[in-house]
C-alpha cells in the first residue's frame, strides 16, 4: 500500500456504507495501514479480515519491487497494485487500495468484476484514491 496519512475511522465507516450497497456485496473490511480494522460492515472478524487484506496488500505492492517471481520480476517492474481477486469456494474477495488504507470486500462468486466497476465511482467520491507513482 501507498505510503499515506491513515485514513479516519469516519472516512472508512462512510467507504464501507457506500460499498455495501453495491450488488453482490456480502462483507466489507476497510483497514489501516498496520492492519488495523478502522470499518467493517457485516465481517464477524474484523480484526483478522483486516490483518489478512493488510498482509496480501502489502505482498502484492512489493512484488514488482523486491519479487523475483522466479525471473518474472522485470515483467512487472514499475507497475502497482490497483485491485486483486481471490476466488474458490462459496465467497470470493476482491481488495483495492485506497489513500491511507486498504479495501477488502467479500462477495458471491462471479460477481468480483461487477463489484469493481462500482468501486472506483466510490473511491474517487470519498477522495480515496491513491496517487499515482512517480
């Protein structure tokens, strides 16, 4: 995740209100930088959904980097982390980085694109999208 100002407890309650709404939407975990839970909307564990999406945020940041991924780190070399999908099972994820913290969504199987296209609407709304790298 970007280097930024934590995000407020305020800011993140409105983001995950917001992303609720969305169709196909079943949880939503929005934490800090340290893996904090700063809003969480229908997540029975906050504290380990925000830990989890910190850790998986923070790998995928540094994977273009510090990453070899056995020779492919190059390919990836000056590109960011803007969105993940994790899939399997009876939920999938969707994460997204947001200025001063991280997004974390759970959602029916299928819907992960849908979902996507009406998050960075409510990102650029609240003002937390990161910047652009340099």
């Amino acid at each position: 995740m970007q280097p930024a100002e934590p995000m407020s407890r305020e800011l993140a309650s409105r983001i995950a209100s917001a992303v609720r709404n969305l169709e196909g939407v079943r949880s939503v975990v929005v934490c800090g930088p340290e893996g904090q839970p700063l809003a969480a909307v229908n997540e029975p564990d906050p504290a380990r959904a925000a830990a989890l999406a910190s850790f998986l945020a923070l790998r995928a940041e540094a994977l273009p980097t510090d990453g070899d991924l056995r020779g492919m780190g190059k390919q990836l070399a000056g590109s960011r982390f803007l969105q993940a999908a994790i899939s399997g099972g009876p939920v999938e994820a969707t994460l997204l980085p947001l200025q001063g913290a991280c997004l974390c969504i759970t959602h029916a199987p299928g819907r992960a694109q849908a979902i996507a296209a009406g998050l960075q609407p409510i990102a650029r709304r609240f003002g937390a999208t990161p910047p652009a790298r340099s």
